[in-house]
C-alpha cells in the first residue's frame, strides 16, 4: 500500500497500475491517486445508492461525508440510504452517526465528524491553480498551503487511521517480541514456565492496547510464544538427548572396561556380572531416540572388550615374567653377596621356575652356596679354591650338590677378577671389616689425608700378607 492506502499509482497522464515493491510515491502522486479513486469508484457508488439527482444536490462537504462512509464500508449502508435520499439532513446525519457502534466503535469518532460535517454542510473551499478547488492549511513551519481535500476528509481519515494502527500495532508487537525473547531466556529448558510467563505478559499487553488491535495482537503475540515454546522444547529435547546420550555412552565404557578386565582376571563370575551390565547398557543405548546405536555396533563393543580382554592378559604375563626375571636376578645377587633377598619364596613357584628355568637354576644354586658355605666370600681367593676342590672331591647324592660346585667355581673366577681389578673395593664389598675411608685432601689440614693413607696402606698389606 502506498499514500493514502491505495494498491495503485495514478500518473500524470492519467495511466493507473498496480503497486510494485520498491515503489515511492510523492504527496502530490498520492492526492492525484486519491482524486481518481474518489471520483471513479467511490462516488459511484454513492450515487447509485441515493441517486445522481440527490448526490448532485448535496454540498461539496456533504458529499465528502458519504464518500468517505462508502470508502470505509465499500457501500452505502441501507441503514442511511434512505435518510440520505429524504434530503432530510438532520435525519440523515442522525442515521450516519447511528453507524458509530460498527465494528465494536472502532470508528466511532469518524461517524460522529461526518454527521457534524453533513449536518452543517462542509466547509468552505479555497481556489487552487487551474480552478480546481481545495484546502487552505498553515503548516508547521507556518507557511499556508492547498490541499486538494481537507485532512478531515473521510478518505484521508482512513488511510490516517490505518496508518496509526499499523504503526501502534507493529511498535507494540517488536516491542512485545523482545520481552516475549528476554522471557525466553529465562526459561532455556522449561517450556511450561515459558508458556505460563509468556501468556501472563501477553494478556497486560492486550489489556493495555486499543480495543480496535487487541484481537489481532492476541493473535500474534500468542503465535510468537507458541514458536519460541515449540523452540524451547524442541532445545529440551536436544539437551535431553545428548544428555542421554553421552551417560550412556561413558557407561558403555566403563562397563566395556570392567568386562575386559573380568575377562583377563578369570573369574566366571566377574565376567558374567560384567557381561550382563554391558549388554543392559548397550540395549538401552540402542533404544535411545536420536542416537541411532544399532545392535550390530552393539556386538562390536563385545569383541573390542574381548580383544582389550587378551591384549590385558599378555600385558599382565608380559610384565609378571619380568617382574620373575628381575626377581631372580635379585635373588642370585643377593647370594653372591652373602645376603638374603626379598621373594625367595618364587624359588619353589612352579609357573615362574618354568617362565625362567636357567635363571631360577642359577638363583637356586647361589643359594645353596650361601646357605651351605656361609662364609665362602669372606675367603681369600686361594681358599675359595681349596674349598671348590673339597667340594668336587665329595660324594654327589643330589644334582644340586653339582650347582653348588658350579656355583662356588662362578663364584671364585667372579671373586679373583674383582680382587685383582680393585682390592679395595673388593675388600668394601665382602670383608667385615672395609678399608679405612680416604677424608678429603685440604690445603688447611693436609695431614689428615697423610694419615688416613697410611692405615689404608697398612690395611691392605695385612690382607695381602694374609693371602
């Protein structure tokens, strides 16, 4: 619609087409629009309700009276045809404000101007150019102007009143939009909260609208809270579902894990505990709306769990067949110190003797050594020799009197190289009694170092004297 809420241009030349997106239209295109509706549809229309002879016969104000009735009704009412044909103007401006009650009174105000303008016969009209006749109006910036009709002409009220109502209604339904969104954010995941908040508001803001636009803005402003309650469900739904989703799916796991764990443990019982909560979780995974979990993918968490299963048990085999080497190994140190180690007992542990037989062999026979020799290390490495041969002379009843042998001889070759390579240190690590520390060598007390020098010399002659 464009100028006085008209769907067509009128031109100059007096061409007329429909209104076109885009189009603008100046005041004067409007009025030139307005003229031609006027005269060409709805004046007709007056005079074929009462006749030319008595429309011609009316003054220039009456006549805007009952058109501007015909452009708001698209009519002549037949409740004021007759007074209007009577010629009667009191009991024809009587009937046209009997219309005021129209519609629920919207109109009421412009019903009762028309009868005061056609009881008193219009206005007076000034000249405009060309002859035509017009309106004198001051504006507001004081300056007096023509209008082709009087701003109180029906039409022009119309189109004013129409224009407001938009105007009011849209204002009060942006503004009405923002708070119905500022509720929306108060209630993410609660669309009954919404509903009840939003329902609330809209009815202060209809109770405080104009009567002639309540019923409409009902309508939209209910339509844009059911859109954003519909929103607010839909996001609950969302949040639900990936709620839902991400439980189960961090349930899945750790049930997948326990299983695989059960699995690797041994246990018939854990392991059909565990199954059990896996498969509940997994059918509840695939009952889950939105998720699309099918029981194929189901099967797969089974078989990952199993293949997790085993990779376990060969971890687990893996680290306890090192944790028997190194256990061993601890163990056959220890002897050949003299000293006992923690975990002997793994000695007489048939699976671990089988995991390493040569080093649980070795680990026995040193302790054997200890046990049966006590003070093998503390010998010098020619009474280490003495003994080896004591003990490869005697009867052998058991196989592990040969380990032994063959211990002592690993022993003593071990010993006499350690002797030989740092006497000193040897001495640390087998003797009762270790050499005497070396304190460090100071400029401030140079003797000390002297000292403790010479009883380390002293020391070691004694052992070699000793063999």
């Amino acid at each position: 619609m464009l100028g006085y809420g008209s769907d067509t241009i009128t031109l100059e030349d007096g061409t007329v087409r429909r209104v076109e997106k885009g189009d603008r239209v100046s005041r004067t295109d409007a009025e030139r629009d307005l003229a031609r509706r006027v005269s060409g549809e709805f004046e007709p229309i007056v005079r074929k309700a009462i006749g030319s002879d008595r429309f011609n016969n009316m003054t220039k104000g009456q006549r805007a009276a009952v058109t501007s009735i015909a452009y708001n009704y698209g009519r002549i009412p037949d409740r004021i045809a007759g007074a209007l044909r009577s010629g009667d103007a009191a009991a024809a401006a009587e009937a046209i404000r009997g219309l005021g009650g129209d519609n629920d009174g919207i109109n009421r105000k412009r019903r009762n101007r028309e009868a005061d303008i056609f009881l008193s016969g219009g206005g007076g009209q000034d000249q405009v150019a060309g002859g035509e006749t017009g309106i004198s109006i001051r504006a507001r910036d004081g300056s007096v102007q023509l209008r082709r009709f009087s701003p109180y002409a029906g039409p022009i009220l119309q189109a004013h009143d129409a224009a407001a109502r938009v105007a009011y209604q849209a204002e009060t339904i942006n503004q009405a939009s923002i708070a119905l969104h500022d509720i929306g954010n108060q209630y993410e995941y609660d669309p009954e909260g919404y509903t009840e908040a939003a329902q609330a508001y809209i009815d202060e803001v209809v109770k405080g609208a104009a009567p002639e636009v309540a019923g409409d803005l009902r309508d939209v402003l209910s339509d844009a809270a059911r859109k954003t309650s519909l929103g607010i469900m839909d996001a609950k739904h969302t949040e639900t579902r990936a709620r839902a989703n991400n439980s189960s799916r961090a349930l899945m796991e750790r049930w997948s894990g326990e299983y695989a764990e059960a699995i690797a443990s041994g246990d018939p019982s854990e392991i059909d505990a565990a199954q059990r909560r896996l498969d509940n979780v997994l059918q509840a995974r695939e009952a889950l709306p939105g998720v699309a979990w099918t029981p194929e993918q189901s099967a797969n968490v089974f078989l990952k769990a199993e293949d997790t299963a085993q990779a376990l048990i060969k971890l687990r085999r893996e680290a306890r067949n090192s944790e028997v080497k190194d256990t061993f190994s601890l163990i056959t140190n220890a002897a050949k110190a003299g000293r006992q180690a923690e975990g002997e007992e793994i000695l007489s542990d048939p699976a671990a003797v089988a995991a390493h037989p040569e080093l649980a062999h070795e680990a026995k026979a040193f302790v054997a050594l200890r046990d049966n020799t006590p003070g093998f290390l503390q010998m010098t490495p020619d009474q280490q020799a003495q003994e080896i041969a004591r003990i490869m002379e005697g009867p052998v009843g058991e196989k592990w009197e040969i380990d032994v042998a063959d211990a002592a001889a690993k022993m003593a070759k071990e010993n006499r190289t350690a002797w030989t390579d740092d006497p000193v240190k040897r001495a640390s690590e087998v003797l009762e009694t270790p050499p005497p520390p070396l304190p460090d060598l100071t400029p401030e007390d140079p003797g000390k170092f002297v000292d403790a020098l010479s009883a380390r010399r002293e020391y070691m002659n004694r052992l070699r004297a000793a063999g």
